[in-house]
C-alpha cells in the first residue's frame, strides 16, 4: 500500500480479532478498539496491543480514521455502518449488512452516494481454489451447467448447553443459522456460477427448543451444567432450493448442529462436460470429474488461473485458510481505498443482495410456498 491505512474497530469478540490481526497483516494501522463495556475494551485492547476509544463516537469523529471495521452483534450493524458512511469513513460491516432488508437498501444507497468504499466480507471468495473453480467455470470446462447443490455445517451450537447472542433474534436477527452461514454460501455460488437465484422455498428447524441462559463468546467452550433454559425462536437448520435465472436447480442444507462438522461449506456445480467439487475444510483442493476421471486440483502458485496465483501467498504444501483469506479480503479493501479495483471485492450491494435472499428465506418460511427474490 502506498500509505498506511488508519482503522477503527467496534467490537471486541472472536470476528473483530480475525480483524485486528487481518489489519496489521496487510500493512494497516489499528488506532483503537471500542466496546460497550470499557474494562472489555482494555483487556482487549492490552491483549491486541492496540488503542482504545471511549465511544464509537470518538473513533467516527477522529480524523485520523480512514475505515471503521463494525464487529458487533447484528442488531447494531445497520446504525454504525450509516453513522459510519455519514462521517465519510470507509466501512467493512461483519454480515449480515442490517437485520432487514430496509436497512441493508439504505445502507447500500448511501454508500453509492457518498462515494465511499463499503465491504462485507464474504471472505470465502478468497481461497485460491475457489478462483480456481471460477475461471474454469467461465472458461466454459464444465459446459452448460445443470445442478448446484452444496451445505454448509457446524457443529458449536449442538448441545442444549451451547448458547451465544446469536440465538437471541433481538441482538441476531430474526434468521440465525441461514442469516449467519447460508448467506456465505449464497453469495459464494452467485459469484461463481454467475447465475442469480429467483425464487426459493426454505424450511426452518430448531434442534434445540431450550438453550442454557448463559451465552457464551462465539465458537468457545461452554459450560456442560445448565442451570437456567430460555426457549429458541431462532433456527438450527434451515434447508433451501432455489431456482436461477437459466432455471438451473439448486439445493442448500444449513445446519449448526451437524456434530463434527466445524466450519464445512462445501458446493458441488455440475456441468454437462464436468462438475467442480470444493470442500472449505480442505481448502487447499479442488476436484475436477469428467464422466472418465476424477482429478483432484491442488493450490499451486506455478501453476492455474491468474486470480488462484494472486492470492497465492505460500508455496504449493505449505497450507493456506480462513485466516489468509480473510487478510486477502482486507488487503483488496484497503487498495480499493486508495483506488485500486480488485476482482472480486463484496461490498455493500453483495450485503443487500444477501438481504434480499434472506428475507425471501423467512417470507418462504411463514407460507410454506415458493417465494420470488426480490431485486431492486
């Protein structure tokens, strides 16, 4: 970068320490960090080795401030990131982009308007063998496509002990396991099919009718002894077919409670010559099947489209992850700032498009029917 890029960070939980180290990893600068709770923001603070704000009005009133990073639960995406915009910041919100699809269509506007760089990091787009699957994709290798089929399983919300604010629709949102991880998987195939989806019909499920009252961070250990149980309106699993503009079907399972399943998103796009298969838990592969072979694809930097070998940063073996795309993703934002236009980069529009999805899901839900997806 041609300067160092000055960032704010509202939140303190595991998403905004993926943030904080993407941050220092591309050459950015974290000034301070903010949370509601002031002791929080210190140890965290301490902890990261960074700065602290007394508000998030302070870091959206520094000029020193360049990008604010919004790290929050969802209930309050929606606000930071317009407050954000308004004091002509360039933003990364965590997704979902708001809880409605009001929000998210304001938010998208008014980062149009201002001018201003807006990103949601839908930072699946950037493992290397993803890019590898698009440019054989549009190269036309797999010819005509014919299915899409996919899901995406965890298993950190399976027992009745495991909790998290996620859960609660008031800080979550009214769809949480779709909201959360479907929308990765959604925004994942449009981007790489090039195919839109146009309507829908999803099916809720709650596992776990009662949870233990005590939330815990994302992804830790919780405690086996519940003494306390609030009911669950949120989903554990919803389940999804879509059909696309070409009339292409499509199949989508989520789940959060799919035991020994982490963080699998994994899709499979067949074609009439050939079908690509991508696993997120094996990040480093993907395969490539004709009718007469199955050849498995390796991330190589010598070697396939110019995109797998940009984002490349390690010799072939020497393994990449989540935590090197979503540096990749915070670099392309940052170069985008100074204006640069990399490929690929999810912004606002991505996070409204997500919107639209989801509250096609929750609409499909409640009527049991196919269900248009709306597009503005």
């Amino acid at each position: 970068m041609r300067k160092n890029i000055n960032a704010a960070i509202i939140g303190t939980g595991m998403i905004a320490q993926v943030h904080c180290r993407a941050i220092k990893a591309v050459g950015g600068r974290v000034l301070g960090v903010v949370d509601t709770s002031p002791e929080r923001a210190k140890q965290m603070a301490d902890h990261w080795q960074v700065g602290v704000f007394e508000s998030a009005e302070q870091a959206l009133s520094d000029p020193e401030v360049d990008v604010i990073h919004v790290c929050t639960p969802n209930a309050f995406h929606a606000d930071l990131a317009r407050k954000a915009l308004l004091a002509n910041k360039h933003v990364i919100c965590e997704k979902p982009l708001a809880t409605t699809l009001a929000d998210a269509t304001e938010l998208s506007e008014l980062a149009r308007q201002r001018g201003l760089i807006a990103a949601v990091p839908f930072v699946y787009r950037y493992h290397p063998m993803v890019r590898e699957a698009k440019a054989l994709i549009e190269a036309g290798d797999l010819g005509p496509l014919h299915l899409i089929h996919g899901s995406y399983l965890q298993d950190w919300l399976l027992g009745m002990s495991d909790n998290n604010w996620r859960v609660d629709p008031k800080q979550g949102g009214a769809s949480r396991a779709f909201a959360d991880i479907g929308s990765h998987w959604c925004d994942l195939i449009e981007w790489l099919a090039g195919e839109r989806f146009v309507e829908l019909i999803a099916r809720f499920s709650t596992a776990q009718k009662e949870r233990s009252a005590d939330a815990a961070e994302t992804f830790s250990e919780h405690s086996a002894v519940v003494t306390n149980k609030v009911a669950v309106t949120t989903e554990d699993i919803a389940t999804v077919m879509f059909s696309t503009q070409s009339d292409i079907p499509v199949s989508l399972t989520i789940s959060q409670v799919s035991a020994g399943r982490k963080n699998r998103l994994w899709f499979e796009i067949d074609g009439e010559q050939k079908s690509v298969v991508f696993d997120q838990e094996l990040p480093e592969q993907l395969w490539l099947n004709s009718r007469d072979a199955q050849t498995l694809l390796v991330r190589d930097p010598s070697r396939g489209s110019a995109e797998q070998k940009r984002l490349s940063i390690t010799p072939a073996g020497h393994a990449q992850g989540f935590s090197h795309c979503f540096e990749a993703f915070v670099g392309d934002v940052y170069q985008a700032i100074q204006g640069a236009q990399p490929i690929g980069l999810p912004t606002f529009s991505d996070g409204l498009r997500a919107a639209q999805i989801i509250d096609a899901v929750l609409k499909s839900k409640e009527s049991k029917t196919w269900m248009p997806i709306e597009t503005l």
